[in-house]
C-alpha cells in the first residue's frame, strides 16, 4: 500500500491539521514524513510551503498551498564567516524578512481549512504568530537535535561535548547569553511589530516565540542527543527515516565488485562543497573500496570526475543504498547521520555548518565514527576512512546507538503527540 493512502486503522475521529514550512533542504524528508503519516490515518492535511517544495508536498497527498513570500536572493549562510553576520543572517533572512507575509498567509490558511492544530517549521515564527494570534494551538518541529538553550545542553552549532565542572557550564552560559543577545538584538523588535500586527503582546526574547508552542517536538532519539533538561513542553518522538520524494523511487543496483562499499551523501543544499565533493571521491579512488557518491540535487554529477571504482550519480535511495553499504561518509545532517546509525554504520564527517557540528560530536563522542575538517586532503580523507573501515568498534558502537535510534523512529510518540 502506498504510504500516502489512507490506512484502515485510522482514527475514529479524523481532523484538521495545517503545516506551515519553509525548505530547509534536509528538513524537508522528516517534515513531509509526518504530513505523510498524518495524511495515512485519514487526517486532513493542508500545507503551506515555498514552490520548490511543490511537487513533494503533493506526493504526500496534503493539499499544496505556496507562501506568497519569495527571498530576494539564496540565503549563502557559507559565505558567513563570523557569529554576527552569521547570526544577522540567519535572524533577517530565515525569520524576520518573511515573517509578516508568513502571518499573512497563514491567518488566510487557518480561515480557509480550519485546523485543530498546526504545525510549522523552526524558523516559520510567523506561521507561529498567526496561530497563537487566531486562537489555535501550534506545535513546533525539529528535525535535528534540541536546538535551543536549555540547561545541560551545549551551545547549538559549537560541536561541543556537554559541559564538565564549574568552567564547562561557564562556557556554556557565555556562549548561550551572546547568542541570545545577537538574535535579540536582530530579530526581536521585528518580531514584535508582526506579534502588535496580529494583537499580540510583546515577547521578552526571541525564542520565547517558540517555547508558546503546545508542543516542541523533537523528531530524533533522545539516545542520540545528549541529556539536559528539556521545557515542559518539548517531547523526543524518535526520528523520521523517509528518504527524500525526488529519491525515493529510484532505480538502484550497487556497483561492481566485492569490496566494501562506502555510500557518499553530502548536503541536498547547496553549500559550495564541490570541492569537498571532489576531494572524497579522489580519496576512495585511491582506496580498495567501491565508491557511490549522490550528489543530491544541489550539484550535478557530472561535476565530480570519478576514478573507475567510484560511481557519481544525482541520487539512490539511501534507506536501500545503506543495507549493501559499510561506511557512510557525510557532512553531518541530522537525516543522514541518524538513517546511517539505523542501518548500524559507521561514519566519517566533514561538517560544514549549521548543525551539522553537533550532530559530528553526538556521533564521535560515542565512538560511532571520525570527524575530519571540511578542508581536509583527499589523503587525510581516506586515512579516515581506512581507520574506520579496519576497526570494528565504530560499526559495534554505531550499531549499539542505532538500535536505539530505529527503536524510536518505529515507536509511536510521534502520532501520540499529535492525535492526543
């Protein structure tokens, strides 16, 4: 049966749910997962999205409507290279630039479908004022670990191990207090003048738009994540596995050969990693190893020059690619990290940003794999992946926290939360 289509045992009281998301690239999979659950239980499901999430949208088979927002250009977060710019970017470009037409859109969404609940995007703060402004609850997803400030927690986007003694937790309440204050200083007047648009007090921080949400629902496992302690409201429902629509189907054969294969996912987003790309391609062909790179809709294969054991294409399905597979090599985001860790495989990361550091430390502090830099040589490249390929401990530990991660995601929080 398709996943799309109603099931049998739906509940006995189908409802109404709106989405509000934006296209986080790697966000996209495991948000359009739960539409598509929802969507199979008989539930009415209406999503508001950005055009190039159109036709995966309406694979799900929700109702397709499109922001009415367009970017004046690509947010090149790369190109950011010190926590201020990256902070105003990420604070004008992801939140406040879209947040009034976000209100718009959705008041006029919630008018026309009526929802019981609805359910946005990180960053769709202004989906989230629109909800709280017309009266109807919203929950908040994240598809990666818990991102914001929370006590034990380290700073998001550091790559840090959590905080041991009175210097650690110093550490942490320093870099958490700058960062609040850069998106405050950025994003909070902005924000307020959408909430006083809609007849909404003022918020006294910028996360606190967040923490209104009936639920913060936290779409990993919490053996992936490291321990702290959580706002009332915030639930760990396991991950989403989904591989993406535009890869799903596939046709997949894995190359020739006997040696090990090592599987290849890097950012579906562009995140100028051509070169990269090209340096762990170089780096397999100099290994006895077959290689499958997926370049992923952000680079054309033809791009990547490939030595004969390596094999470059636009895309597999990664949930089959991964059982013929011994080692996957990434950078880092949460939805290849954690479907590798299911399949029980090891990994090599060469994180590039966003969260894609602390997903690196979640993996290599529990032994499950290596971390290389970005920059990193062909040859120290394939070092790595000599070392984890020769040592079965990182496939032993990637195993010992993959079960947990595939025990969670086949677990049922998810629905719980979201029909209670």
């Amino acid at each position: 049966m398709n996943s799309a289509e109603p099931r049998a045992d739906a509940g006995p009281h189908p409802r109404s749910y709106l989405f509000a998301l934006t296209d986080g690239g790697g966000t996209v999979p495991p948000e359009l997962g739960v539409v598509r659950r929802l969507h199979a239980r008989g539930h009415t499901v209406t999503v508001l999205a950005e055009p190039s999430m159109a036709e995966q949208v309406i694979g799900t088979g929700a109702t397709f409507l499109p922001w009415s927002w367009r970017p004046a250009e690509p947010f090149h977060d790369w190109d950011l290279r010190t926590p201020t710019r990256l902070a105003r970017g990420m604070a004008e470009q992801m939140m406040t630039d879209p947040a009034p037409s976000q209100a718009h859109d959705t008041v006029a969404a919630i008018d026309r479908s009526r929802p019981e609940l609805v359910l946005t995007s990180s960053f769709a703060v202004g989906a989230m004022i629109a909800a709280e402004a017309c009266g109807v609850p919203f929950d908040v997803l994240f598809p990666n670990a818990y991102p914001l400030p929370a006590p034990g927690m380290p700073p998001f986007g550091a790559g840090l191990t959590p905080a041991r003694g009175s210097l650690g937790r110093m550490r942490d309440r320093a870099a958490t207090a700058i960062s609040g204050r850069l998106f405050d200083h950025y994003a909070l007047a902005p924000l307020n003048r959408v909430r006083a648009a809609n007849g909404l007090d003022p918020i006294a921080h910028t996360w606190d738009q967040m923490h209104r949400a009936r639920r913060q629902l936290v779409l990993t496992s919490a053996a992936f994540d490291f321990p702290a302690t959580l706002p009332g409201n915030a639930r760990y429902v396991g991950a989403v596995l989904d591989d993406p629509e535009w890869a799903a189907d596939d046709a997949w054969t894995p190359p020739d050969g006997r040696a090990p294969l090592v599987l290849v996912a890097l950012s579906s987003t562009f995140q100028n990693h051509v070169g990269c790309l090209q340096r762990i391609t170089d780096a397999l062909g100099s290994l006895p190893v077959r290689g499958l790179v997926t370049t992923g809709p952000a680079i054309r294969p033809e791009a990547i020059h490939a030595p004969a054991n390596v094999s470059v294409v636009a895309s597999a399905p990664h949930s089959a690619a991964m059982r013929e597979a011994s080692l996957v090599v990434t950078h880092g985001g949460h939805g290849t990290v954690v479907k590798s860790l299911a399949a029980g495989l090891p990994l090599v990361i060469l994180h590039h940003g966003r969260d894609q550091a602390d997903n690196a430390v979640r993996v290599t502090s529990r032994g499950a794999g290596i971390a290389v830099p970005r920059s990193a040589s062909a040859e120290r490249i394939a070092g790595a992946v000599l070392t984890v390929l020769a040592d079965s401990d990182y496939r032993v530990a990637a195993q010992r926290l993959g079960r947990a991660v595939a025990r969670d995601a086949a677990g049922g929080a998810l629905l719980a939360e979201l029909e209670s």
